[in-house]
C-alpha cells in the first residue's frame, strides 16, 4: 500500500487495485489516442496514463518511486472512477 499526504495533511490510500489516472495540460496530442484533440487547445487536460501501482510502466525496485515518478510528470491525477482531481503541486510525501 501506498500513502500519498498532501500539505493540508489529507491522505489517499493506493492498493493493488487502485486504478491512477494522469492528466498533463497539453495543447498539442491526446497521448492515449495520438490523435489531434481540439479541446486541448482551449486549455483543456490529457490523460496520458491509467493504470495500478503494479502497472509495467511504473516498475521500479521501490513502489514509491514509481508513483513519485508519475505524478512529477503530471499536472493532475485521480482514482478510480472518482471525479475528484488532484493537484500534484499540493503532494507533500509518498510513503
């Protein structure tokens, strides 16, 4: 399991099972497509990730830092099928 607390001292829990979603504002291609995105260039977000900490792409020999290399490329991220977005700016640790 992960933990993820942010500045105001709120948590999120990750699992196994957890299902991230990663958001970058990009005004250029929808990464998860590859096709042009005409929304994105009114300032709208793309994802260009969804998967759970086990996914291949964040395979590191530490969970955390898998996670932390993520969200230090991201704008924004939530769980699941939760419409609750987060900063990333706002993360104070992963442990």
């Amino acid at each position: 399991m992960i933990t993820i607390t942010f500045v105001n001292n709120q948590t999120l829990s990750l699992n196994n099972d957890t299902i991230i979603h990663a958001y970058k504002h990009d005004n250029t291609v929808d990464t998860i497509s590859g096709e042009p995105n005409g929304y994105l260039e009114t300032g709208y977000l793309s994802q260009f990730f969804e998967g759970s900490i086990n996914s291949k792409e964040l395979d590191s020999s530490v969970q955390q830092i898998g996670v932390a290399g993520l969200l230090a490329e991201a704008d924004y991220f939530r769980l699941d099928d939760q419409q609750v977005f987060y900063k990333t700016t706002s993360i104070l640790s992963i442990s």
